[in-house]
C-alpha cells in the first residue's frame, strides 16, 4: 500500500481487504491485550477472572478503542469522521474507506437487489456517502441521480431513470416502530 496522502477513491478493492483483514486481526489482538489478564488468544472458554478487574463494567471500553474510533482517532460518531476527512486526515480518510468497503461488501453479498433503502442518520442525511457506497455498487445495477441525491432530505427515489435496481431514500421512524411493539405487548 502506498504512503502517500490518500482520497476515498486512491485504494484498490484488494489493498481494501488487506486493510481490513489486518484491521480486525489488530482490533481482536490489541483488545485481547488491554482487556484480559490472560487467554488473549481464547484457547479456553473466557471466564470473568481472565478480564482486567477495572475493565470489568467498564461501558464504553471497545466503543472508544476499535470502529471507526480506533481507525480514524475521533470519536467515532461519522459525522466527526467525515469533517476529519474532509479536512485530509490521513486516519479518517482510511476510516472512511474501510467504512465505505464494509457496506458495499455487505449490500454485494447479498447476490442481487430489487431496491437499495438508505435510511438512518447517515442514510438520510449524508449524500455525499450515499453517493460513495453507490459508487461501487454498479455491478449490481445501482446507479444514483446526482441531482436527486442531492437534493433528497426525507423520502424519495434518488436512482436514475432507468436504473435496473431502484434507490431510495426512507426516513427512519423509531417512534412508529417502537409504538407498534409497546401496542402489541398491552395486547391492542
């Protein structure tokens, strides 16, 4: 891999998965180290005494040391990630590729798509990713308006006419959902 000042678009698709696959071996290594007292490598079942006595309860320990946190030095929360990026931090940028990677191999893995639903923070509100993910996902007939992508901000179709895989925009109502679930459980 070179050392020179990366863009979310300079890596290959195999220095991606040589980025992460080393990425996940560290993450579980270097968490085995700061987390067990022993049997880091799990060659017996983990058991409460092999943990650090004051890691244990600890609530935000592989939240603020792995994920985006861990690779890009921020906090995590993609919207610093993408400011950090967008500045030309090198971890970011990385951070935001490895991002990128693991949701166009999680989307491809499916084998073949009907439609594409971005939704959530980052699925509503972030053109620009959708734009990025969409960017590799060609093969499996996913091609973005620009114009529509840009200018969607709740609910829309945001493909190209034409498009053989429809793409959309939804916005997430957790409200809705968890009413469904709390009326269903008071038996209504």
């Amino acid at each position: 891999m070179s050392t020179s000042t990366a863009t979310p678009s300079t890596l290959s698709a195999e220095e991606l998965a040589g980025i992460d696959a080393y990425w996940r071996a560290v993450n579980y290594l270097s968490v085995g180290q700061i987390y067990l007292l022993d049997n880091p490598l799990l060659r017996e079942a983990l058991r409460p005494e092999h943990v650090k006595p004051r890691l244990l309860g600890q609530a935000d320990g592989l939240e603020t040391a792995s994920g985006l946190a861990g690779l890009s030095g921020t906090s995590g929360d993609r919207r610093e990630v993408l400011a950090a990026a967008g500045g030309g931090d090198h971890r970011a940028l990385l951070a935001l590729e490895v991002y990128l990677h693991r949701l166009r191999r999680e989307v491809a893995a499916m084998g073949g798509l009907d439609v594409l639903v971005f939704t959530g923070g980052v699925g509503e509100h972030l053109p620009g990713v959708r734009a990025a993910a969409a960017e590799g996902l060609q093969f499996l007939g996913i091609v973005l308006d620009a114009g529509r992508n840009a200018a969607t901000t709740g609910d829309g179709e945001i493909g190209a006419d034409g498009a053989p895989v429809r793409t959309a925009v939804v916005t997430s109502r957790e409200d809705v959902e968890i009413a469904g679930q709390v009326r269903h459980l008071l038996g209504g």
